[in-house]
C-alpha cells in the first residue's frame, strides 16, 4: 500500500483483525500495548455497531 493510504488501512477494522489473527494463529510478536490497541479498537467498533443495529430496530418497528 503506498505511504500515503496507510493511515486509511489503520483505522480499518480489517488491519486490526489481520493482526490479531497473525498473533493467535502464527505467533506473531505484537507488543502487549498493540495487543490492547486491536482488541480495544474492535470492540469500540462492536459496540457502535450493535447501537446503530438496535436503533435501526427500534425505528423500523416503530413505523
């Protein structure tokens, strides 16, 4: 990926579960640090996501 869309591949909850999967599966090294950035940064995203769901629900059933 070229220098400058990297930041873009950060913020993707793809890279972070890649990363996850490489440490659990093949042994990785990740620092404990990343460790609980990509852990964290997923379950954030877990929780929006289930938010969003259950609003959309909601409003659905509403009509």
């Amino acid at each position: 990926m070229p220098i400058f869309l990297q930041p873009i591949g950060w913020i993707s909850p793809l890279w972070h579960a890649t990363e996850l999967g490489r440490y659990f599966t093949y042994g990785h090294s990740i620092s404990g640090q990343m460790l609980a950035i990509h852990i964290s940064f997923l379950a954030i995203i877990l929780v929006i996501g289930i938010r969003a769901a259950q609003n959309a629900y909601t409003n659905r059933l509403a009509k």
